[in-house]
C-alpha cells in the first residue's frame, strides 16, 4: 500500500488474514524476499496493514498488500476435519 490504510482497512486484513492463515508468496520486490512459491503462516497483522509471516524456509520478512503478490492456502476438507478432532481431544 502507498498509503497508511483506515483502521476499518486494517481490520478487514486482520479478518481475512487471521493469526494461523497459511499462504504462499508469488511474488515480492525485495532483495531479501524469500523464493516465490514459499509458503509461510501468518502472525499478525500491524497496524499499518502489513501482515507478519513466518516462512517455512526459516525468514520473516512481512508481506504488504498491494504490494506484494500471494494468496491464501486452503487446505483440504479432510485435513481441516482432522484438525478439529486433533483439537477435541
């Protein structure tokens, strides 16, 4: 973003973008991004809009819509199922 983002912005990432939000990076203009299709989890969401991720390959260099091109991993209704009976137990 170019800009600093509303805060009815930013909390509209923080709903889509929840902590756990698994995603993987298409692109990013960075020196230090990681390679695209690195896949990452998402931790936070800053105020200004910037999402905090750990990436799988050990970095965790933030990710800034509009800027920054990845998308949303969605995992297979199978495993989604799984995890909710891991997480009853």
């Amino acid at each position: 973003m170019n800009r600093i983002p509303s805060r009815e912005q930013v909390e509209r990432l923080r709903q889509r973008y929840p902590a756990g939000t698994r995603i993987i990076l298409h692109s990013m203009d960075d020196a230090q991004a990681p390679p695209p299709g690195t896949m990452g989890t998402v931790v936070y969401v800053d105020d200004i809009g910037q999402l905090g991720v750990e990436w799988d390959n050990g970095s965790a260099l933030s990710l800034i819509p509009g800027e920054d091109s990845f998308s949303k991993v969605f995992a297979p209704e199978k495993e989604k199922q799984k995890r909710s009976r891991d997480l009853e137990r």
